[in-house]
C-alpha cells in the first residue's frame, strides 16, 4: 500500500481486499463490549477539516478512538479559499506538534493531494474528501457494505466483486463519492453503470471505466446495488435539470422503481438524504436500504485504513485484541 | 560616440556577418568589417535577432509591486531578448486614463532596459461597461494603440463593437482575452479527460471559441482590425484560419507554454501550472504549433504574469492564475518551433519581432530589419546553448515559471537597446 491514502485510485485489487477484511476483524471489535483496540496507543492524529463535515469526521473520530489514537480536531472551516490561514500554515503547525496522521477534509479538489507531495508535511495523509475529486473512506465503506450483503460477512473474506453490477445514480459531475466508486469498484471487478442527466455527467466521462446510462428504468433490472446520489436542489437554479419534480420523476428513486430491481439488490445512499428528491422516504425506510449499515460499517472500515497506514509492520489486529482479553 | 563590432554572427539565422554599431544605430552589416575603435563581441556560430518585442505582458506597476516592477519586469525582459514590450492595462489602479498610461510610460523610460509601451483599458476599471477614454489615451503622452481588458473579456456584444469602431479613428486596435464569462464560471483547468478525473472546474474551448467566432464577424461587419490574445485551442485556430481566409483584419498570438505544455501536468495539482487560459491537450498544442508556422497564428507573446511566492504555495484552487515567461520564451520556441523544423530563425524573427511591432503600431522604432541606418535593437542567442531553467537566478521578482528543473535549448548572450547594451555575456548590463 501506498503512505498516503488520497485517491482510491491508489489501491491495488489485493490493497483493498486487504483493507475489507482487515475491517471485518475491526467490526468484530464493535460487537465486544469493550470497544477499544490498544494498536495506535500514543499516537497522534489530526482531523484536519476546512470544509464542514460532522458525520465524517464524527466517523474518523470514533475509529481512531477505538484504535486508542490521541485526536486533535482541527476545524478551519471557511479559511480554505480565503486569505486566513493557509493549508500551508496549518499543515506546518501540525507538523511541529508532531502528529503522526493527518486526515484531511476540504473543499478544493487536489488539497489532500498538494498536502502529501507538497514537502509541508511528513506525516501519512488520509483523504477525508477533496472538492469534487475523491473520498476514498466512502468508496471503501460502500464496497465492505456491498461484498456483505451480495457475498456474505464469512464468504466475502478474501474476495473482490467481480461480477457485480452496480449503479450510480445522480449528480455525478459533483460527487467524489461517483469517482472515488467508479474507480475502486473497477478494481475490484464490478461492472459500474452511471446514471443520471446528461447535464450532471462530466465532459471526459468517456474514458472512465464504466458505462454511462441516461435511462434509470433500463438499468434497475440489471442491477445487484443501486447507489444514488445526493442532489442538491440548487442546481437546477443553474439548469442543470428544470424542477425537482422533473428530476425526481425521471432519476429519483421510488417504490414502484425499486420493483423492478432484481430480489436481492440493495439500494445504498452516502449521505445526507434529500427525501422527496432523488429517494422517496418509503424506499430510504426499506430494508434494503443499507444507509444505516453505511454509517457502521465507516467506523470499521476507517479503523483498517488507519492501523494499515500507520501500524506498518505491527502483529494483525487479532494479535493485540487477544491481548487485551487478558487484561 | 561608442562603437560595438558583433563579428560574426548568423543574421537572423543566415549567413555569418559583421554588425557595427555606431551610437544608437547599426552604421554597417557586411564581411571583414573593422574593427577599430570599437568593442568587439565574438559571436561565431550565434544567431543574431532584431530585439525581441512582447505584445502582452503585465508589469503589475502600479498596485502589485510586490510581483513585478517596471524595473524588474523590463530587466527581465531584456534578460530574455526584448527591446519592447507592451504593458496591459489590469493594473491598480487600472489603465483606464491618460494619467495612468502615462505613468506607465515614463517609469520605462525611466528603467532604461526596454522600451514600455502602455496598453489602455477598453472599459472603465475593466468592468465592460463603459468604454474609456480610447482617445485621450491615444493622445497622450504614451501615444497608446492597443487596448485591452485582458483578463477579463469584453464580453458585451454591442461594447466590443463600439471598441472595434471607434479606435478606427485613430487606427488603434482591439487585443481581446476571449473568454465567455458565463460558460467559464468556477472554471480551472481545460475541460476534458483530465478535469473529469481530478474533479476541477472544466473551461471549456469554446468559451474561447465562440467569442472568437463572434469578434471575427464584428470586425468584418464594421471593418475594423481585431487581434486576438494568447489563443490555446485547436478550434480558434480553425476559426482564425478562416477568418482570414475571408480576408477579415484579424491577428492572432500564441504563448510559449501553450506552445509545450499540456493539461496532463495539471494532475500533480501544482499551481504553477494554473494559467488563463488553461493548457490544453496535446492535439490543441500541435494545432496551435502548426498555425503559428503556416501564419495563421501572427505572433508569439508571453503573456508574462508574475505572482508572488504564496499565491501559488496553496491548494489549486486558491491560487492565482498566470506563469512569468520572458525570461523563457524565446528558448521555448527553440525547442518547440525551430529544433522541430516548423520555424526558421528569420520566421521566429518575424513573429516574436517584426509582426508585434507591426499589430502595436510600433514599427518605426522596433521590429525593424538588421541593416544599416536602423536603431540597433538587437538581439545575440547562443542557440547551441543547453541548460536547466532555475528560476533563482530570474530578473523578474517572481519565480512562479513551469519550467523550473526543464531542459530548454538556447541563452540570450546580448540584449543592445538603441546601440547600448542591456545585457552582457548572458548577465544584465
Ligand atoms: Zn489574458
């Protein structure tokens, strides 16, 4: 693996395979009445967020806790564009405090990346969520939560998606969750599907490595996970879809819709839901909505991440667990 | 009065001659000229160039001399073979008046490396509303021909036709950045491959190409001469190409790093690649090679843009958009334009000298031919010359060049500014 965690892009298959079922251990953390893991004891990390995000970094927070990581939160929020503190500044003052992780939320894309390979910094950087570039925590957690439910907690361990058929649905010219999906499912030998207006796809789509759809009712039948997007409703201030009803009707997702999705597909969201716009409240209610499992299965899968990057060559995490049952 | 032999030397890539230089003039061009009284540079095997003349380059004098002076910029300018350069109007406060074009003028004259020749707003404060006072400006002591709101577009339909037609009375010209405000909203970078991949803003080319297009037809409908600034897409040329295949009065420049660089570099996120307009792709760069060998492209201007440090040690998007250039330009046609075939050095004479002084309404004092009883602004390059680009040794103030740590071919030796010499063995006189 990489040292730095800022694309998803910059995981191999076997990477990735090993971040899923490293988080599997961790989630067999989650279920023990003690909840903490002694591996990153004494160490330092930061939670570096320019750009408002409290699920996201509640998640972080709560998976460095586990892993019993000493957190500094760091909200510099508003002060990414402006003249106030540069991320320059901040990441040098971070340095002198010797934090040992940064994760990094920000509002303008390439930031996790100019903080990495910039020289500011020594310290491992996880991308918590650039701009309109990438999350890759997000697209992990999607495909922990997708090789759960369409392979199996046991039976998923050690295997990829090869095969599955996935769909991105929404404002995908916005979302770094899309990109962050549709490269990291690739590498794990999904076949991805993006749908949305044509408006909302980017110009340059054409060599990602996925199929673009304008049409959500040809693509549901063939579909094992449906995953839509927020949409803002701003943007049709900006015409990129006429009214929230034309969009909803034509992208948004509603009981009749989920009808027709094979048996066993799920329907997944990142977060925040906009209800009424692109996901009826019946559908967001449904139990093969996995927005919740999405919310949990962050924390197991921010845990792996972070004792992968900064736990190096240290035993696996059953070793120390077991430790720590003999206490 | 002092006399200069260059002895030897390949006139505009021709022939090895002798130069003499007397006073402020060339008094002799020919073989086995004497020496005598005069200081002899040894020149065998370089190039000898009509000083170099910039049509687009901001000084940033007055308002932000914290990135460029008059006196640094015009050093840095002869540093790279220039005798002229033409200083854009988006300064603080803007050159919109008589009295700030004016001011511009005398601090050149008074830096006493290269020629300052003011550029004037075509709007009040650049804002495209109101056209400024062209003609005071053209009056004034600074004798101003080029207007332009370069960096921002006159976008209004009916101000650029106003523009075009009354500067027609004193036969000035418009120099339009063609940019359509409304499709390059939050833009920052080319829209394509790379800016779907990296999730930045997409600048679309035909933001630049319908505007373009639009300019074009109004200066045939009015009859009047319009010149486009730093073209970067392979369909302006096309439009351009076009145009004046109708016999439309239009000019066109291209800068050196749309010359050589693509978006492809944008992938790093370094901001020192952040310019206005973005690089393009790789076939909008050997377009815009290919036009500027067969005509179509007029003219090579740098489009210098100094930053200071910080505002581009930031995240892309908070950082200013713009590169330095004169210090590289002619080395970056070298090695795009010359070492490639495309260019001869009597064309990179023509386009980065004799047609800039041409399009400025500056040919009675540069861009004139190397021959006797012509001003001596000239230029020395020792082509055969390689070396890595470290911008701590630049004469401008900023440092904010894509090249630092490149390989370009080719040194300016001498830079002679009306017979005097502005720069020496490669260093500033
Ligand atoms: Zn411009």
């Amino acid at each position: 693996m990489k040292r730095h965690l800022i694309s998803a892009a910059d995981l191999t298959r076997d990477d990735a395979v090993l971040i899923l079922d490293t988080a599997e251990e961790m989630a067999r953390v989650a279920d023990r009445p003690i909840k903490k893991l002694p591996t990153l004891r004494g160490r330092t990390i930061c939670n570096l967020f320019f750009e408002d995000s409290t699920r996201t970094r509640i998640s972080f927070e709560a998976a460095e806790k586990r892993l019993s990581a000493d957190v500094i939160n760091f909200a510099a929020k508003g002060s990414s564009v402006s003249k106030g503190e540069s991320l320059k500044d901040t990441a040098q003052t971070l340095e002198a405090m010797g934090v040992d992780a940064v994760v990094i939320r920000h509002g303008a894309s390439g930031a996790p990346y100019r903080l990495a390979n910039s020289g500011w910094i020594d310290a491992p950087v996880i991308n918590a969520g650039d701009g309109t570039h990438q999350h890759p925590t997000q697209a992990l957690l999607d495909a922990f939560t997708m090789r759960r439910r369409l392979v199996g907690r046991d039976a998923g361990l050690g295997k990829d998606l090869a095969g599955r058929r996935i769909t991105i649905v929404g404002d995908v010219l916005h979302s770094r969750v899309a990109r962050s999906n549709v490269d990291l499912l690739h590498t794990l030998g999904a076949e991805v599907t993006l749908v949305a207006p044509p408006t909302l796809v980017p110009v340059g789509v054409e060599t990602w490595p996925c199929e673009v759809s304008y049409s959500l009712d040809e693509v549901l039948p063939k579909s094992d996970a449906v995953m839509m997007l927020r949409v803002q409703r701003e943007r049709m201030n900006a015409a990129f879809f006429p009214t929230e009803r034309e969009y909803s009707r034509r992208y948004g997702l509603d009981a009749a819709r989920m009808a027709r999705m094979p048996e066993h597909a799920i329907v997944m969201h990142p977060g925040p839901m906009v209800r009424g716009m692109e996901i009826t409240a019946e559908v967001a209610d449904s139990d093969r909505c996995t927005v919740v499992e999405q919310v949990a299965n962050g924390v197991s899968v921010r845990m792996a991440v972070l004792y992968l990057l900064l736990g190096g060559s240290e035993p696996a995490v059953t070793a120390p667990s077991r430790t720590e049952e003999t206490k | 009065m002092s006399k200069t032999l260059i002895r030897g030397a390949k006139v505009l890539g021709g022939e090895a001659q002798d130069v003499l230089i007397d006073g402020e003039t060339i008094s002799e061009v020919g073989t086995g000229l004497s020496a005598d009284g005069a200081t002899v540079v040894e020149a065998a095997g370089q190039v000898l160039l009509p000083g170099l003349v910039d049509l687009h380059t901001h000084l940033r004098e007055p308002g932000r001399e914290d990135s460029e002076t008059v006196l640094t910029g015009t050093r840095a300018a002869a540093s790279g073979g220039y005798t002229a350069v033409f200083a854009m109007a988006n300064t603080f406060p803007v050159a919109d008046t008589a009295g700030v074009v004016e001011q511009v003028y005398r601090l050149g004259k008074e830096s006493g490396y290269c020629d300052v020749q003011p550029i004037g707003a075509v709007t009040i404060g650049l804002e495209g509303k109101k056209l400024s006072e062209l003609g005071a400006m053209h009056e004034s002591a600074a004798r101003v021909t080029v207007f332009s709101d370069d960096g921002k577009c006159v976008d209004d339909a009916v101000i650029m036709r106003r523009a075009l037609e009354y500067v027609k009375a004193f036969g000035g010209v418009i120099a339009q950045h063609a940019q359509e405000p409304r499709l390059t909203e939050g833009a920052q970078m080319n829209e394509g491959i790379v800016s779907a991949e990296l999730g930045l803003g997409g600048w679309p080319a035909v933001a630049e190409e319908s505007i373009i297009a639009r300019d074009v037809l109004l200066a045939e409908h009015v009859g009047s001469r319009v010149h486009i600034c730093h073209l970067s897409t392979a369909g302006s040329v096309e439009i351009v190409r076009w145009a004046k295949s109708r016999g439309i009065d239009v000019t066109a420049e291209v800068t050196p790093h749309h010359l050589l660089l693509t978006d492809e570099l944008v992938r790093s996120y370094n901001p020192v690649y952040k310019v206005n307009p973005p690089l393009r792709t790789e076939r909008d760069v050997m377009a815009l090679r290919e036009a500027l060998a067969d005509g179509t492209i007029d003219i090579v201007a740098t489009d210098h843009a100094p930053h200071p440090h910080e505002d581009k040690d930031c995240e892309w998007a908070a950082a200013a958009m713009g590169m330095v250039g004169l210090e590289t330009a002619l080395s970056v046609v070298q090695q795009t334009m010359v070492e490639t075939g495309l260019l001869d050095w009597a064309g990179v004479a023509e386009r980065m000298s004799f047609a800039p002084a041409r399009i400025g309404g500056l040919s009675h004092l540069h861009g004139r031919p190397v021959s006797a009883g012509e001003p001596a602004n000239l230029t020395l390059v020792d082509t055969s010359y390689r070396g890595v680009v470290d911008p701590a040794g630049f004469a401008s103030r900023s440092r904010n060049t894509p090249y630092e740590g490149r390989e370009l071919p080719g040194r300016v030796t001498h830079t002679f500014l009306r017979g005097r010499t502005t720069v020496v063995d490669g260093k500033l006189a």
